[in-house]
C-alpha cells in the first residue's frame, strides 16, 4: 500500500522480527494493510502473531482472519495461553483482491477490545470463554507477518497476498488516531510526531547529537533543515542508536 508490501504465497513465506520487550504491552494496537489473493490459503491465514504454542510462556497474541473474510484478534494470558480475550466481527470484512486497512487495539485497564476496517470501528463479539486479561505474557516468541507456530512447533496459517505497514503500538490507539492512519492512505505515516531543536554541528567531527523521549512504539521523527526534510537536501548521514533512556540520534 505504501510504496512496496511483502508479498506472500500462502505456502511458506513470511517475515519474522526477533523478540523484543516492545512488543509484548499490556495494552496494545496492531495494525497493517493487507490484500488477501483470490485463491489462497483460507485456512485462518495470519495478518501478524506473536505465538508460538510449542514452547512455554510463547503467547501473546495473534491479528488474523477466518475462511469466512471475518477478521479475529486475540490477546493471551497464562504460560501457555490458558486464558484468552477473542474479538471477532460480527460479519465478513475482508474480501479478495481488496486493500483494507485494519486494527486491533486492547486496553487492559478497561478491558476494551475493538476491531477496525478501514478507520472504522466494525460490530464484533467476544468468543466463548473469553475472560479478563490483567497481563499479557512477553512471550519468547519473534513476531511473525504472515504465519503463527502451532503447537507441533511447525510454522502455519499461511497468508496469501500482501502485508506492509505493520506496527504495533504500546497503547490502545484512539479511534480518532485509527482513522488518521487510515486516511494517511498511500502517503504513509511518516509525519512529524516528535521534534528536537538542533544546532549547527557541536562536535569537532562535524556532529550534532540530539534526544528524543519515547512515548509509545514504534517511535518516528522527521530531521528538517530550516523548514527542509532532509530527503530534499545534499545527502547527508544520520546514526540512530537506543539506549535504555529513549533513543538518540545524529546527523551530519
């Protein structure tokens, strides 16, 4: 949707990040475009997992959508995902061949689930035996685009089509902020969420350093010269490095 998107072949592909504390929250949005392929797999094709229920403590949760275009977003608690909350719409949202953009966001506070298409809050329900989660495990489980473990610990529910601009949020997102993303459209997300005054090169190597505060994942900024982004600007390096404050970066 947004320049290029993974395109996967509902047989063996996906894209795998490794664990990271990030990306396990006790509330939490996922969101991502997808255009599921006429034809593919529709055995309940995953969007995105972090699951793995071959292995102690590797479950956390899971975006993804029934044979029937419905869409299912679970978050899991327990060390081997005993305990569940299971949103499921009412009626199909996803249909082949046809980009959608959609969302899940819990709050652990209000117990809050809700699922989005296209910026928009869609009817669903929770499944049987969905309980109340007070804390979601940090699975030891690598995200995964496209594909989730079963319990045999053999990679499964393979998307056909494709999946860019996955992120994933360490809050419940507003439906306002939903509907921001959706509208964003083919242009992206990339705007200019913190800010940093600056100077001229400080170091004798040429370097300016600044620090940014990070608030929720994933942390984004844009560098501009004067007004300028960068991108318009004689090429120039910029070093992005976190440390356990946040994260910093420098640019010459």
């Amino acid at each position: 949707m947004v320049d290029q998107a993974f395109s996967l072949d509902g047989v063996g592909a996906f894209v795998e990040a490794p664990d990271d504390a990030d990306l396990t929250t006790n509330s939490l949005t996922i969101d991502a475009w997808v255009k599921f392929a006429a034809g593919g797999n529709l055995n309940f094709p995953m969007v995105v997992s972090k699951y793995d229920s071959s292995v102690p403590n590797g479950v956390s949760w899971v975006l993804f959508m029934y044979p029937s275009g419905q869409l299912a977003f679970i978050v899991y608690q327990g060390v081997n995902g005993d305990f569940y909350r299971y949103l499921l719409t009412d009626s199909p949202v996803l249909a082949p061949e046809v980009w959608k953009h959609v969302a899940g966001t819990f709050d652990v506070n209000t117990q809050s689930m809700q699922i989005y298409v296209d910026g928009v809050p869609v009817p669903s329900s929770l499944v049987s035996g969905s309980v109340v989660i007070t804390s979601i495990p940090d699975s030891v489980s690598p995200v995964r685009i496209g594909t989730a473990v079963n319990v045999s610990g053999q990679l499964t529910e393979f998307w056909t089509g494709l999946i860019d601009e996955v992120e994933i949020y360490g809050r419940a997102l507003a439906a306002s902020e939903i509907q921001a993303i959706f509208n964003a459209g083919s242009a992206g997300k990339c705007k200019v969420t913190l800010s940093a005054q600056i100077q001229p090169p400080v170091n004798s190597d040429g370097t300016s350093v600044f620090n940014v505060r990070r608030g929720v994942v994933p942390v984004k900024f844009t560098l501009a010269n004067n007004g300028t982004p960068t991108c318009a600007l004689p090429a120039a390096t910029i070093n992005v490095a976190r440390t356990a404050g946040g994260s910093n970066g420098s640019g010459q």
